[in-house]
C-alpha cells in the first residue's frame, strides 16, 4: 500500500530517471527514392502516351529539294539589252526615281532627249542578276529603290546633271563613266573637269610653245658660233691684222 502510494507521488512530482540516453549527429534520412523495378519501367515505357503527328496539308511547306528556274524569254532579252547598252554606251547613270508623276518623268525624258541622253528602265531583279556576272557587280547595292538608268554613248555629264536640277524628285545615286564607277560626288568632280578639246587644245599649246623654244635655242648658238668665226677669220687675215694696227 505504502509502495502503490510513492510510486503515484513520483509520477505526480515528475520523476525522471537518473540516466538519460542523449543521440548526438543528423537525423536519419528517410526521403531517398526508391529505384523503379525495371518491369515497372518496361510497362512505363509501353503505355507512354505519345502524340500523332500534325497533319500538314500538301504544299503548305516548301520542299527540301531545290528547284532549278530557267529564265524567260524577257529576261534573256532585258539582259541583251543591257549588254548593248554597257558596251555602246560611255556614260551611264543610276537615278533614284522618289515618286515622280508620268508627266514628271515625260518632261524630264523629253529635256534629256535634246542632249541625246536617253532614259531606260528595268526591274531590280533583272539588273542585280545582269551585275553579278560582268565586271560592274559593284552597282548592284545602287538598284534596291526605284531606280532609272540615263545613258548616252557620249560624256555628256554636265548636261545630264543640270537637267536633273529642274527635277527634284530624282536623285543622283552613281554612274558608270569610261568603265569608271563614281559615286554622286565622283560625277560632280568629273562634270568640273575641261572637256577633251579643251584639254587636248592646251596640250597642243604647250608641245607648240616648247618645239618653238628648242628651235629658237638651236637657231641662236649657230649664228653666234659663225658671227665668232668670221671674227677670228678677219683677226688671223694681214689685211685685218693692219686695219687694227693703224
């Protein structure tokens, strides 16, 4: 009875035992995956659900395999055309045409036919695969615009540029001058340069200048030469030795 009643106290009191087991370190992990049973994989695998392909209807993609164009009967007939045109023609001018109006470029086409400059249109197309196999591929960035061409089988550079002052709308991007590319400055340099009579008139004037010059030097020191002789001649002579004594 005595003993029922300490034991009852003690529980009451909150008696702990005198030894305590105390765990020291981490806690035990108990999170780690299992690994799948390799059936369970394999059945995994057999039932993934997998999607049907798009239906595509045909032609709606482009195909893989390259398809070989031929050319026109145009556009071979545009490329002669430009090959006559580089070949006959010295000048040629690429003019970018900002939405002029038909009449705009009738009048425009009517001042240049005066000083026989004629203006000629092709698509960009045709004229960027023309360039890419002749000796002026360096033109091709110039036709990406709306572009016209002026060409004239003469150098008539000043003419064409004050015929394009009249006409705002369109703008000088570059030209081909005696199988010289120029840019729009390069034409406004080459417009201020003298024409080739000019020139070839101050070239004569100066191989007539000079020619003149040689034979006046050579005409003088053979006249001074013999005016020397004939002076020593008389010196040497009696007859003038007694002249110069008396």
């Amino acid at each position: 009875m005595a003993a029922t009643l300490c034991v009852r106290l003690l529980r009451k009191q909150g008696w702990l035992p005198f030894t305590q087991s105390i765990r020291h370190g981490s806690k035990a992990v108990t999170r780690h995956k299992k690994p799948v049973h390799f059936l369970k994989q394999k059945l995994l695998a057999v039932t993934e659900y997998i999607p049907p392909k798009r239906a595509v209807p045909k032609g709606a993609y482009p195909s893989n395999t390259s398809r070989v164009t031929e050319e026109s009967d145009l556009v071979k007939l545009m490329k002669k055309d430009l090959k006559d045109l580089f070949q006959d023609c010295k000048m040629i001018a690429v003019v970018q045409n900002n939405a002029s109006s038909a009449e705009d470029l009738l009048i425009l086409k009517h001042k240049l036919c005066k000083h026989d400059i004629r203006m000629k249109s092709f698509p960009n197309q045709v004229m960027q695969s023309f360039l890419s196999d002749t000796v002026y591929s360096n033109m091709t960035p110039l036709f990406i615009c709306p572009t016209v061409l002026l060409v004239c089988k003469e150098r008539k550079v000043k003419e064409m540029l004050s015929t394009l002052r009249s006409s705002p709308q369109m703008t000088l991007l570059g030209a081909c001058i005696d199988n010289t590319l120029l840019s729009a400055k390069g034409v406004l340099s080459y417009s201020k340069l003298p024409s080739m009579s000019v020139v070839q008139g101050q070239l004569v004037g100066g191989l007539t200048m000079l020619t003149s010059h040689t034979a006046s030097m050579l005409q003088r020191h053979p006249a001074h030469l013999s005016a020397l002789l004939q002076q020593y001649v008389k010196q040497q002579s009696p007859a003038g030795g007694a002249d110069e004594a008396t």
